[in-house]
C-alpha cells in the first residue's frame, strides 16, 4: 500500500493551526481538548500516591466516618446546572414530594407536606481536594414511622441526629440553610434522642463531590457546579427516582461509571504502595475467565504486607506511581500465579480488586476502607469519571 | 352557499368582537367579499342558475328555521291542543338544519337560551342541545350567557352535564376565550358536583392557564382526591397544575393509562368534523399538553428517561429556587418570558426570541424544530454546553457497540441516531458532541452497525482542521475501508462527498459573512482552503487504492467520479480559491474504462475543471494584484496533460504521443498494429457498440460494418448521434475542449499569462 502523501500543487498559504478558527467557541476549545485527549494515551502515565490532605484534616473525621464500608455505586455526572447551595432545603422539599408521587403513582401530592418518606440534603465539610472544589453534598431518603408525623420542626430536628452514624453525639452535619436548626435544638434539648433515632431508617444515600476536579472545571462557566463524581448506596429504583429529579431539575446526566481492568491495575498498586498502620483485609484480586458453560472465577489472595513488600521491590520514584510500576507490579502477580498454576491470568480479565485502603469492582461498585486516604481514592474515581463525562 | 344565508346573522354578533385573534379576521373578510349583496345576488342567481333549485329549497329551509327559533324563543303556548305536533314540527326543523349545515352564532345563542332556562321540558331541552352544532363558530357571549342560566339553576342535572359535555365539545369553535376564562372560579365550584366533576375537570383541563393556578385550588383539588381517590380526570387536571406550579403540587401519571376524561365529544363526531371542514381555515390552537406518563422507568434496562430524548418542559423550577426568597406570587404572575409550551410557529419565535423560557432540559430541542432555530443562532454558551453534555452522554450511553451486551437496543439507538442526522439536516450544521462521540467511538466501531447512521454522522462533522482530525477519524475509516466490501467503500466515498460539500456550503457561508480584505483573514482562508485540499487529496488517495483492490470495478469508479463531480466546481459553485484535480490513477482509469457512462461522466468533469480554471485564470487578470490564492502553474500544466492525453485517445487518435507516453518500440511489441485510432470515439470499446449501431442505423442491411467509413460529414454526425443517445458530458467536453477546424487539435488552457 502506497504512503499517503499530499502533493505541494495546492495554494501555497501558511496555515498555522490557531488560523483555522477566528472567534473559537467554548465548544471548539472543548473539542480541542478532547482531541488531544482522545489521540494520545487515556491516562497520565504517572500519578501521587495517595496522601492524606490537608483539607480532609480539617474536617471532622466523624463527619465522614459514615462513608466508610459502605458498599457505593458509581455514577459519573455532567456538571449541574444552575445549582445553588443556598437552597439546598428548598430542593430537598421538592425532591421529598417528587419521590412520595412517584411512589404512589397517580397520586397527587402537595410540596411541602409531611410524609413518611423525607429526604435530607447536606454539605459534606471539608471533602474537596483542593480550594476551587465544589463543596461535596450528601442526600439522604429516610423512612420514618408514622408516628413521628408530627411537626416539622421536631422532624428537622431528628432528622439532623440521624445523618451522623449511630452515635448520637455526632450532630455535625449542617442542613444548610436551616438557620433556626440551632434554635430548635435548644428547645428540643429536652426531648429523648435515642428513642427518636429509632424512629428513622436510612434508606438511600447519595452523595456528590469532585476531588481534584480541575481540568473539568476550567473548561465551565459559573452557571454549572461540576461535581463529577456521583456514588449511591440503597435500592437502584430509588437512585432511579433521585437521578431522574436532578436530570430534570438541574440538566444534568447520570450515567454508570464501570472501571475497566486497566484503571483496576492502577487502583491496585496505588492502593498497596499507600503506608496502612494496620492492615484490616488481605489483598485480593479476583479474575473472571470467560469460559462457556459457566465463567470461572479466580480469586488471589495475598497477604497485605507481602504485596506491599513486592511494591516496594518495584517502586522507584518516590511518592509517584508510573504505568511502568503498574505493568512490572501485575506481571510479577502474573508469573508468580503462572509458576504455580501454570495458568497465564495475563489472558483474563481482572474484575475486582480490594485491599485495606479500599475495595473495587468492575462494575462501578466501590468500599472505602481507609479513613486516612478517602480524598485520594476519590481523586483518582474522580479522574475517572471526569474522563467520562468529557 | 348555505353559509351565506347566515351571514347577515352572524354580522350583528361579529361587529362586536372585530378586534380579535386571526380566525375571527379572516372570518370577517371573507364576510366582507361576500357579505354585502348577498341575498340580492341570490335571488338573481336562483332564476338563471341551474343550483337554483337547491338554493331555493336551503331558502325555504332556513324560513322554516327562523320560524321555529321564532317559536321557542316564544316560549311554549299553553292553550294550543296540537303543542306536540307543532314542536316535534320545529325540532326537527332545527335539527335538520344543524346536523346538514350548522347554526348561525346568533341561532345558537337563542336557542341555547331557551335550553337552559328550563321554558320546556327536560327531553326538550335535550333535544335542543344535542343539535347546538355551529355552522362556524360559536360566540362567547352566548357561552357566557349560559353559564349565567347554570347559576339559576332551572335546568336539571342531566341538562348541566350534557351542557358541559357540549361545552367540552365545541370548546374549539368558541370564537374567544378570554370571558370565560374570567368564569374559571364558578366551573372550579362546580367540582363538587359528582355527577359533572369529570366534565368540568375537562373543561378546567383545557381552560387553565398560569395564572388560574393558586395554592387554594391546588389544596381544594387534593382534597376532592382525598375524598374520591384516584380519578383520571382529576389526575389529569393535577398533572397540568404541577405542570404550571411544580412547587406547589406533585403528581406522577402512571404509566399505561393514556385516556383522562370521558369522551364527551362522540355525541357529535359527525358534527364536528363537518364544523371543521366548514371552518378549514387554520383554526385557533387550543392550548394542550400531551399527558406523558412520568420520566422514571424503574430499571428495566436503565433509568434515564421512557424515550431517550426528554419531554419538553419549560424550566419550571431551577429558576424559582435560585430567587432567595419563593414568594408564591412571584412565580405563578411570572411575566415578561414565554413558556416554551405556546410555542407554536416561527414568527412567535422570533418575537420571543430574547424572552423565551428554555426547556428545563436541553436534550428536549431534538424534537422541536423551532426550538432547533434558537440552538442554532443563540450564542449563549451555557444553553450549548447543556445541550453538548446532554448529547454526548446520551451517545455515549447508548451506543451499542461501545460497551458490551447492549445489542439488544440497536433499533432504539438507530432511531436516535435518525433523530440526531435530521436535526442536523435541518440546521445544516454538525453538533460538536457528535464529533466527540465519533472520535471515541470509531475505533471500536465494526463497520456495519448502524452503518448508513454512522456514515451520515460522519459527513457532519463540522468544518475542522483535517490533519488534526484525520489521525483521530479517517485513519481509522481507511482501515474499516480498505478491508470491507465494495459497498462499504462506496458509501464511505458517498458520505465523504456528502462531507466535502457541508464543508464548502460553511466555508462559502463564512467567506460571504466577513469581508475578505484584511490580510489576516486571508491568511485563514488560506488554511481552511489547505485543510479542504488535504481532504480531497486524502480521497484521491483512498480511492485509488481502493481502485486497485477492486480491479477497477465500474461501481465504485461512478462514486468516486461523483466525488470528483463536486471538486471540479468548488471554484465556481462555492466561489472558494480551490482546484484540485484528481490522481492519474482515477483519469487513466475512466478513461479506459469499458464503460460509457463513466466515460461521459469523466468529459463531464474534465469540462467544468477547465470552466473553472479558465473563471479562476480571468479573475486573476482581472485583479492584477498578486493575491496568494492564485494557482500555481502546477494544477494548470496537469490540467493539460490530461486533456492532451484525453484528446489525443478520443480525438485526433494520437494517443501515446503526449500526454501518455509510451515507448513506440513497446506499442509494436503487443502486436496490435492499428494501435493509434483504437482509443478514438469511433474505435474506444466503450463507443464501439455506438459506432457499430449508428452505421447499422445508416445502412441496416449491411453485413459487415466499416468503421474507418466514419470520417468528414459522417464524423460530424456521428458525434450527433453520440450526443442524441444523452452523452451529454461528452458534447460538453467536446464542445469546449476541441477547436473546430479542419486540424482537430486540443486547446489546453494557457498557463502563462497570455491568455
């Protein structure tokens, strides 16, 4: 096949690339953008191990405590538009009656009415990466029993004990925009707290954040919050009925977020290179074979301090972690279960991977078990997920 | 004719609401063409006119009509013994009548009157409402009118519910609405009425505006549902108010129900569509949502939305919450923007245009046209970047191929797709996401999914750089085309034509918008010219590969002569600085194709690529001044040789002289000893046939044919011949190409500038 080659017959002009577009658009920048993005490798070859911020320091660690094993599904989220968080308890009154009508379908429903079904939206201090961050926010659908029907104002209140985790004394979260929630909690010091903390059960929690979202937010203007990163945990019709209210109310666009084998790779040696105090789950790795009539799973389990101890033999630039460590770390998993198995797992897929710091599947299913490196499993989820959106 | 009659009967009511919406002005200049003389002329007409008869007889039948609505505004006479007769008489007088042409407003107004104010019995009554069928509108005072009756209340309930469903009926042909929406309280009072609850919902249903909603009705409306439970027609009337008040009210319309209200219009559905034939004229469009089911499906497959594109919906409610205070009037008086849900035709647009309320979801324009326009001509980065985001994702996510064990939606995606291409159809533009969506997906892309979709999108792609584009899109193309068939590769370089073309119509769009003096722009003319050429030097390159793999098949060959057919004319057609001539691989290939149509097809385009150099040779004459767009010598001198060679094979039966040359010594080595006219029109395969049947036309008992017989005169009609059998490429080519003498010689273009 001959080369491709253009002959010099045509009209000799310079062309410098910037001429082609006089008065480029957002839009052609964003192309741009994607171009490069699109015709060079998906992902930086290198990456900081994660590290404790800063700013997560300066948040409660109660605060998000809560976060912490739970199983959450990942959705990445086109930037929302015209979102305010100043009227996050307005929104909270609408999506409440949104969800109880979608509910009773065919029933009519009045805004603002007490139901059984409240949902609760709140910030979540201090979980950013870095300053220009949106704030992250948490939604929560709680059921309550019907005998706490009764005034709102006690609901708001109970509702403020129960977002923290069971301990009663963590009463940080802030309804924002609740300005009189301190009030109320003055008056209803009196009231038994325990015995209404049973009253509600968490039935869903979402919550969105952007860790280290930068290069989605240069390319938005300020109509748009850019929270990338949307992770849920409760029934998926639930999460159906939520996403559908934030599509319509905020022009917006969920959609799934699955983790491919490679990003599970990169998830795998950053998770072993970070410095754990005391390693709470072994190092497991689980490949699926797809092999007819039933796939075959093949689980790896290694202990935490020998996968570190491999790390280590490989790693070599401090504090980062290049593709090349990646590729050295799994090919060594590789030949090691080769040696003994004689099975080439190189030709499998890798579906799960979890270790001490957190847990994932390829299904966009994750369980952060770390407190100390949660910002930075979400930064790198939040990569992720920008990637998606873009 | 019938109309006529009651013109003058109309006219009374008419004058008092002249100033009115369109209908009611073309209702009244159709009265003033026919109004004025109007009974005279019919008399007159009636004697020498063979429809006389039918005239006469629609006379006697209307005198027959104004007597009986003489008589019921009478009121019933207690003393006659025959009363029965004579109404049954005027009944069905009045009957007649309505059902064959329609009341007159001002029959309707008298007689619906009488209905309601209880003068005769209930069966009466009945009767008399079940024929209220306007001839062509009915005037709201008379509605008003008999509202007022409903309030005395001396009519049955029967009577109310069948006046409602009439009501319900006709609500189309109420000539204004505007007083009886001023009775939106009492209907609203009526709903406590079991019995007519459903019909005024209806009638609620199909009044409501805006500023009907108040969070009293909302509140009355959930009582009345707490009371009677889950009524359609209650739902019905809920879902519009959480459609104009999302922040007070809440409801989700279940799925399958599609029917609301009970059909009040089947007493009259012959009627009514002999109202609407009468009216024809573009009647007043009610305001009507569509009652689509709620947005949520609960994972059967996944959660984004029934239909992939959403319901158009203004932004009801993200604008509400960004005030800092929701003070309930505040939104429900909103002034000063136009809900999207009244947009109905183009000049509204444009009136609205800095005002328009935007659907709560970008997504949504894909299905409204004029919603389309705005896109397109708004400048407004965030409505783009909206629609953007909404658009790749939902490629994104639905496309079959990109993420595994998705086949099964193919139809659903295909459909999208369709949506998408006649969007961009009608704007004549491409949307940036789906050139985004194209760079990631294209690799993965098996070449036969949605193929004619694909390809389509691809000849949208917007006008770029084509060296920034091409590693990222038509590398990948080349290695789908190369190893697919010879109909993919054809509809490859059928979409790239496509492709070329949307990218001159915007280049020769945005030349025309910006002057060309300054130099800097020039500069990126330049550059956009480069990057056109590139692409057509890419296709070159393609199609000549591909020629090789398909052993010069005929087929593709007309495709990529269509291709170059658009190349030829980009200096003329688009008025752009560009010629770029095709690869010999392409020229030697037609011209020794056994083919003939290929052959024509190929003068054709050699005849507008020296339309176009000769245009571009004068301008630069013209313009003196050295600008950078003239071309260089280059094109011009392959530009001849290629007519040499063409002449020389077709014409003067030189053929391996100039133009091709090849070796004598090579020539006589092949044995062919007649080597020098066997290209020639007469001798070139693809013309022997016609050289053989035109001498078979001159003399059709000859057993053998002499082709060399074909020369002087007969030369000359032969060509005739050629050109009568639709080689009208070649009469062109010829025509422009060949100097007339008695030395055939080609007449290349001068490329020094002596022309």
């Amino acid at each position: 096949m001959d080369s491709y080659d253009i002959p010099e017959s045509t009209p000799s002009a310079s062309s410098r690339p910037e001429d082609y577009f006089v008065g480029a658009t957002p839009l052609q920048k964003r192309l741009e953008s994607i171009r490069k993005q699109t015709s060079f490798i998906p992902t930086p070859p290198r990456r900081k191990i994660p590290q404790c911020s800063q700013l997560q320091e300066d948040a409660d660690p109660q605060n998000v405590a809560f976060l912490l094993h739970k199983q959450w599904t990942l959705y990445s989220l086109t930037p929302l538009y015209k979102f305010s968080y100043s009227h996050l308890k307005e929104y909270s009154r609408l999506l409440n009656a949104f969800i109880v009508a979608e509910k009773q379908k065919g029933l009519a429903v009045e805004v603002g009415e007490d139901f059984n079904i409240k949902v609760i939206f709140s910030t979540l201090l201090g979980m950013k990466g870095t300053q220009r961050d949106p704030e992250a926010f948490l939604v929560q659908g709680l059921i309550l029993s019907p005998r706490l029907k009764c005034s709102g104002t006690i609901l708001t209140y109970c509702n403020l004990c129960l977002l923290g985790s069971s301990d009663p004394s963590t009463l940080a979260f802030q309804v924002a925009g609740t300005t009189g929630a301190c009030h109320h909690t003055g008056i209803l010091s009196k009231s038994q707290l325990p015995s209404e903390n049973r009253e509600g059960k968490v039935l869903w929690t979402g919550w969105f954040c952007c860790i280290f979202g930068d290069s989605l937010l240069e390319t938005v203007s300020e109509d748009f919050t850019c929270l990338p990163l949307f992770l849920a945990n409760g029934a998926e019709s639930n999460t159906a009925i939520i996403g559908t209210w934030f599509q319509k109310t905020f022009d917006c666009y969920f959609s799934p977020l699955a983790i491919n084998a490679f990003n599970l790779s990169w998830m795998a040696a950053m998770w072993t290179a970070c410095k754990v105090d005391h390693y709470v789950a072994t190092t497991e790795f689980l490949w699926s074979v797809p092999c007819s009539p039933q796939s075959l799973d093949i689980s790896y389990a290694i202990h935490p301090e020998d996968a570190k101890a491999l790390w280590d033999s490989i790693h070599k630039t401090p504090g980062e972690v290049t593709q090349e460590e990646v590729d050295l770390f799994m090919d060594c998993l590789y030949s090691h279960f080769h040696r003994h198995f004689k099975i080439h797992l190189s030709a499998t897929r890798l579906v799960r991977v979890s270790t001490s710091v957190a847990s994932a599947h390829t299904d966009g299913k994750i369980k952060i078990l770390c407190h100390k490196y949660l910002i930075g499993v979400l930064a790198y989820l939040t990569e992720l997920a920008v990637f998606q959106i873009e | 004719m019938s109309p006529q009659k009651r013109v003058k009967n109309v006219k009374a009511q008419n004058r008092t609401s002249q100033d009115s919406n369109s209908f009611q002005t073309t209702l009244s200049a159709w009265k003033v063409k026919q109004g004025p003389s109007n009974s005279k002329n019919i008399s007159k007409h009636g004697q020498n006119n063979p429809v006389g008869d039918y005239e006469h007889a629609d006379d006697q039948a209307e005198d027959a009509l104004q007597m009986a609505v003489g008589y019921f505004e009478k009121g019933p006479i207690k003393t006659s013994q025959n009363k029965d007769k004579t109404l049954e008489k005027h009944l069905k007088t009045v009957e007649n009548v309505a059902w064959k042409n329609g009341l007159a407003s001002e029959e309707i107004d008298i007689l619906l009157n009488i209905a309601l104010s209880g003068k005769f019995g209930n069966a009466v009554n009945t009767r008399i409402l079940k024929c209220m069928i306007p001839a062509t509108v009915i005037s709201q005072d008379s509605v008003v009118k008999a509202v007022s009756w409903l309030c005395v209340d001396k009519c049955s309930g029967s009577t109310k519910v069948l006046f409602y469903r009439w009501l319900v009926a006709m609500f189309d042909f109420i000539d204004r609405k505007e007083q009886i929406n001023l009775l939106y309280g009492f209907f609203f009072a009526s709903l406590q009425d079991d019995a007519l609850c459903p019909y005024v919902c209806h009638l609620l249903y199909l009044l409501t505006k805006k500023e009907n909603v108040k969070p009293f009705r909302v509140r009355k409306l959930l009582d009345l549902q707490a009371k009677m439970g889950m009524q359609p027609h209650l739902q019905a009337l809920l879902s519009l108010y959480k459609f104009f008040a999302p922040a007070l009210i809440s409801v989700s319309l279940p799925v399958r129900k599609k029917i609301y209200f009970k059909n009040s219009e089947n007493l009259w559905k012959m009627a009514l569509l002999a109202v609407k034939q009468r009216n024809r004229g573009p009647s007043p469009e009610p305001l009507k949502l569509m009652l689509g089911p709620a947005n949520v499906r609960p994972l059967k497959r996944k959660w984004n939305s029934l239909s992939v594109i959403p319901v158009l919906n203004s932004s009801s409610y993200t604008k509400e919450c960004g005030k800092k205070e929701m003070s309930l009037s505040d939104y429900l008086n909103r002034s000063g923007s136009f809900p999207l849900e009244q947009l109905k035709s183009f000049p509204q647009l444009l009136q609205n245009i800095h005002c328009l309320e935007l659907p709560s979801q970008m997504g949504s324009v894909l299905n409204n046209s004029l919603l389309l326009h705005y896109i397109n001509c708004v400048r407004d980065e965030p409505v783009l970047l909206r629609f953007y985001y909404w658009l790749s994702q939902t490629l994104q996510e639905e496309c079959i191929w990109y993420k595994v064990n998705n086949y099964e939606h193919g139809k659903e995606f295909t459909n999208f797709l369709d949506t998408i291409i006649r969007a961009e159809c009608f704007l004549q533009e491409g949307f940036y996401s789906c050139e985004a969506f194209l760079y990631k997906s294209l690799p993965l892309w098996d070449g036969l999914c949605c193929r004619s979709q694909f390809l389509q999108l691809v000849s949208w792609i917007p006008f770029s750089s084509f060296s920034e584009v091409k590693p990222l899109l038509f590398d990948h193309l080349a290695q789908l085309f190369f190893t697919s068939t010879i109909y993919f590769k054809c509809s490859v370089l059928q979409s790239l034509k496509e492709l070329l073309q949307n990218w001159l119509l915007w280049l020769s769009m945005d030349i025309h918008m910006k002057p060309v003096t300054n130099s800097p722009l020039e500069t990126t003319l330049g550059g956009s010219m480069n990057s056109v050429s590139k692409l057509i030097h890419y296709v070159g390159w393609l199609s000549t590969t591909a020629m090789r793999l398909e052993s010069n098949s005929t087929f593709l060959l007309h495709f990529i002569l269509d291709f170059y057919e658009k190349v030829c004319d980009i200096y003329i057609n688009y008025d752009l600085p560009l010629v770029v001539l095709f690869p010999p691989g392409i020229f030697y290939s037609a011209l020794l194709s056994l083919d003939t149509s290929i052959l024509n097809q190929l003068c054709f385009i050699m005849h507008r690529y020296r339309k176009n150099l000769t245009a571009a040779k004068k301008n630069e004459l013209v313009q003196k001044t050295k600008s950078e767009f003239n071309f260089s010598s280059k094109t011009y001198q392959e530009f001849n040789h290629y007519l040499t060679s063409m002449v020389g094979c077709l014409w003067t039966s030189k053929p391996f002289g100039k133009g091709i040359y090849i070796d004598p010594e090579i020539l006589e080595k092949t044995g062919v000893t007649e080597y020098k006219n066997s290209l020639n029109v007469i001798h070139h395969p693809s013309f022997l046939s016609y050289a053989v049947s035109f001498l078979l036309q001159e003399s059709p008992e000859e057993r053998t044919v002499n082709m060399s017989s074909i020369q002087g005169k007969k030369w000359s009609w032969y060509l005739d011949y050629l050109f009568s059998q639709g080689l009208q490429g070649l009469k062109l080519f010829i025509r422009s190409s060949v100097h007339h003498s008695s030395v055939p010689r080609a007449e290349g273009i001068n490329y020094n500038n002596q022309y």
